[in-house]
C-alpha cells in the first residue's frame, strides 16, 4: 500500500503547487521521454533520478517521495533480478570477472533504475497537483469531462478503500479468521472473505454514487460550465519552457554523441 | 468480565482517541455505551477482543491480557458484531456465512450444522437459507451477520449499532433476544446512540464523550440528568422530555406511560 502514499496530493504552498497542472505535465513528460527513448544505461539513469529531488525539496513532499520509493524499491528489485537473470540465460551463465556479465549487470540496472525515475516524476506530480486541478487540466485538454470525472473520482475513493479493507479485516477476524494461518495456496484462499465484501460494497458504492449524481442532474446538459478556470501564468510558461529547452539540448548532446545512450 | 484500566489509544500520526477510560464490564451483566459520533465507541469495543491493542493502560478480558493473545483467541471469548454487515459478508449462502466462525474455531461438522439450524431459527433467517445474504433486505443482512457471531456463543456479546436499519418489531425481537442471552448467563455490550432502546430495555449504561467517560451508572438516572446529556450530545428519552415539561408545569409523575398520561391529562383539566 505504501506505493499509494505517493499519489496521494498534499496540499502546501509552494511553487510546485503552484504551478499549472499542464506546466507539469510538460516536465513529465520530458522526465518520460529522457529515461525511456532517449537513454538505456546506468549512469544516466542516475542523473535523471538526481534530477527530480530538487523538485520534490521545494514542494516540501520529499519525506512522502522517499516513502513511495521505498515501496516501490521492491518492485525494482524484481525488475532488476528477472532482468539480469533472462540476460545471463540468453549468454549463458559467466563468470563475474568476464565482460559479459557486467554487460549483462548494467542495463538491468538501468532498467530499474528507469522505474523509479518514472515513479519519482509521477510521484510528484501527483503529490503536488489535487485532483480537481488536475481533472480541470485534463478537460481543458480535451478530454471529455465523464473521464476526467471518473479518474479524479478513482483517486478519491483510494484512501476509502484502504480505511474499509482494514474494517472488513477487522469484522472477519473477529469471527476467528486467521490470515497466517496454513499453506501457501491456503493464505491466498484466506483473503477471499475479505475481497469479496469489499469488491460487493464497492459496487454497492458506485451505484449508489450514480445515483446520487443523477439525482443531482450530472450531465443534464450537454456543455457544462466550470466554476474554477486553469490559467496558464508567466511562471508556467517559463517552467514549461525550460524543461523543453533543457530536454531538447540534452538530445542534442546526446545525438551529436557527446552524451553516453 | 472486561476489566478497562487506564486505558489511552491513538491511531498512528493522529491525536488520542481515547483518554484514560477504566470500565468493569462484570459477568452477566447487560450494558450499553452511548455517546455522540466521533466519541471513541467502536475504537473502545475494538479493544475487547484485542483488535487494537492499547497504546498505555490494559485491557483485560476474563483475565486475559489482550496485548498477549491473539484476536482469534479472543474472539471465542467475546464476540464482536459490527454496524455494517456488508463488512462482512462473502459466502455464497446464508449457511455457509453462519457457518463461517464455527469451523475457523474448528467445530465438528456435526456440531456446526445443528448450532447454524438452531441460530437460523431463531432469528427467523431459516428460510433464507440456501439464499444468497447479498440479495437481502439491510435488516436481515444484519440479522445474518447477528447469527454469525450468536451461532459460537461467545461469553461476551458486543454489538456495534444493532437497531440501525431495524423496524420497530425487529428491535422488540433483539431487546427479547438479547434479554434472553443475558438470563442465560451471558454478557452483552451494546454500542449505541438510540437512547429510547437503551432507555426501555439495558439497566445499565456507560456515556462516552470525546474519548471520556462521562457518566456510568444506572441507565435511567444518567439520561435523567440534564447537564450530562447536553454536554454530551444526546437527546433525552421522550418519556423523560415529557417529564421535565410536566415538572416545569409543577407535576412530578412517576417515570412510567400511565402516570405521565394521567398527568397529562390533569394538566390539561388545570389550564382554562
């Protein structure tokens, strides 16, 4: 669960806070496109993840980053060994002095490396945005406003889930569930009474919440009015446009080979 | 029975939920816990079969420290039924959910099936059976899950908001059903803000506030008292609403239906 931690928004006031959602995604994506197109080794990889802290130092969430860090520190963890185990299968196993394995040992590396980058950015991101602005982005941006609604209404109901599993553990322990106890396949089979009343009353849930939409005339009209409007500041012009210089200089450098892949 | 002492409880990273609570739930006894929403209710009861585990003070249950024993262990002793059955649903059949405690604490077949038949019974769900429980109506999913936890006969029954979502004959049937249990030698803890249910049928009370025990006693005599109830949000009993208009009107009626009619009706004939 400690990987949600960092999706969910803080609010602060910080210059991070801020700015635009746009203005971010715009980082974002340079971030997205740097570690996953442009570079595929280590050292990189190392500098792009170094490149994001200073970020998180001035929205004030850096104590949050590191704890979804560490929850994602176990899925890099798999990333890197099934990695590197499928490369030394396709060399055949050698000995760690030889090239080979070191060939073998850095872009599974990086391929981890790369995953923390990205929920680093991602982190922030989310961390520094609510999910009204960032549903106001994505509208402004197009995107329908049912979806944009159905993503913001997803983030929201993330910590009332986590509260009602906790409830239902609680219920079903009380009637003497044990969750450690038998085998490895009995474990699993231990979790069933306390996803089936969650997954039940979710659905319970969403219709209700349709309901009460409805109720209140959600998409009587077919052009809605917004009572808060993004604008796009100076400051986020300028952010914007420095991430893209800054993205496309490092191409650059990279295509002219002055950088290392 | 229950023996609180001192008991202090926060959640992680939030403030205290509960402050210095000590209560004696005694064997046989039948009490209610009342108090505004956000008063530490549910935390408190979680605390009885060891679900949370205090922060300072102890908890002990038949003499059983709950720091030291598991909530299955526990919970053979004190069974706890929670506000929202939907928490806890899941079989495929109302046998089958009834059936649910009795084999985790490992009855034999035998025994589960006549104690799930005899609790179905009881409690009027035998006809449902075969049935699926999500397909019921709010108040028999909370009769079901009432079974779930009656059906192992733990010494201690705590109920969490049992009258929500009740009609008026269902709740004469729980007072019946619970008054039973306590006669047949259990205890039994509600917890609750239905004053008038408290008021008509559990002797004794306990009135949390805040995360504080404000009032413990006989139920009567705490929902008597004005100052108590207004400083801990809770309504009076009708009954005793109208006897404090009636006393204003200097009439003091003994607390019972007839009486206060009687009064009634007096003050009616006085006035021109």
């Amino acid at each position: 669960m400690r990987v949600f931690e960092g999706l969910y928004y803080v609010k602060r006031n910080t210059a991070m806070h801020r700015l635009d959602p746009r203005a971010k995604l715009v980082y974002v994506l340079c971030i997205t496109i740097l570690s996953t197109a442009v570079f595929h080794t280590a050292l990189p990889m190392i500098m792009l993840f170094i490149s994001v802290i200073p970020l998180a130092v001035e929205g004030r969430v850096l104590r949050r980053l590191l704890s979804t860090l560490r929850g994602g520190a176990m899925l890099a963890a798999f990333i890197f060994i099934f990695n590197f185990i499928g490369r030394l299968w396709n060399i055949g196993f050698v000995s760690p002095s030889s090239p080979e394995f070191l060939e073998a040992l850095m872009p599974s590396l990086a391929m981890a490396l790369r995953f923390l980058t990205l929920i680093a950015t991602f982190s922030i991101f989310f961390l520094t945005t609510s999910p009204d602005d960032f549903a106001q982005a994505l509208v402004q941006m197009r995107l329908p406003y049912d979806y944009a609604l159905t993503f913001t209404m997803a983030m929201r109901f993330i910590p009332t889930l986590a509260r009602e599993a906790q409830i239902v553990a609680d219920a079903q322990k009380s009637r003497g569930l044990e969750l450690e106890k038998g085998g490895f396949m009995q474990r699993i089979r231990n979790y069933i009474p306390i996803l089936v009343p969650l997954i039940v009353s979710s659905f319970r849930r969403a219709e209700t919440i349709a309901d009460a939409m409805e109720s209140r005339a959600f998409g009587a009209s077919k052009k809605r009015s917004f009572l808060y409007m993004l604008r796009f500041k100076l400051s986020d012009t300028l952010f914007s446009a420095i991430c893209i210089a800054i993205t496309a200089a490092i191409i650059w450098l990279r295509l002219s080979s002055f950088l290392p892949p | 029975m229950i023996e609180v002492q001192d008991l202090w409880f926060r959640y992680p990273e939030s403030d205290y939920v509960l402050k210095g609570i000590s209560l004696e739930v005694p064997r046989q006894s039948y009490v209610a816990i009342l108090g505004e929403n956000g008063a530490g209710k549910t935390t408190l009861v979680k605390h009885f079969n060891g679900l949370l585990k205090p922060t300072r003070g102890k908890v002990l249950v038949c003499g059983l420290d709950t720091r030291e024993h598991s909530v299955a262990s526990l919970a053979r002793r004190v069974g706890l039924v929670f506000q929202n059955p939907d928490h806890q649903l899941f079989a495929n059949t109302v046998y089958e959910e009834v059936a649910f405690a009795l084999k985790n604490f490992g009855f034999p077949e035998e025994e589960v099936k006549r104690r799930v038949e005899a609790i179905l019974a009881e409690l009027e769900l035998d006809r449902y059976r075969d049935r699926s429980p999500f397909l019921l109506s709010m108040g028999e999913r909370k009769r079901v899950a009432l079974a779930s936890v009656l059906c192992y006969e733990p010494d201690v029954l705590v109920l969490d908001e049992p009258t929500t979502g009740q009609d008026h004959k269902q709740k004469e049937k729980l007072a019946e059903l619970l008054q039973r249990l306590v006669d047949k030698g259990k205890t039994v803890v509600v917890v609750t803000h239905d004053v008038e249910f408290v008021a008509d049928h559990i002797p004794i009370s306990i009135i949390l506030s805040r995360g504080q025990i404000r009032g413990q006693g006989k139920t009567l005599e705490l929902l008597s008292n004005e100052d108590l109830l207004a400083e801990t949000f809770l309504f009076p009993p009708q009954l005793t609403a109208i006897l404090w208009k009636l006393s204003k009107l200097g009439l003091h009626p003994a607390p019972s239906v007839e009486e206060v009619v009687e009064a009634m009706l007096q003050a009616r004939r006085q006035s021109p």
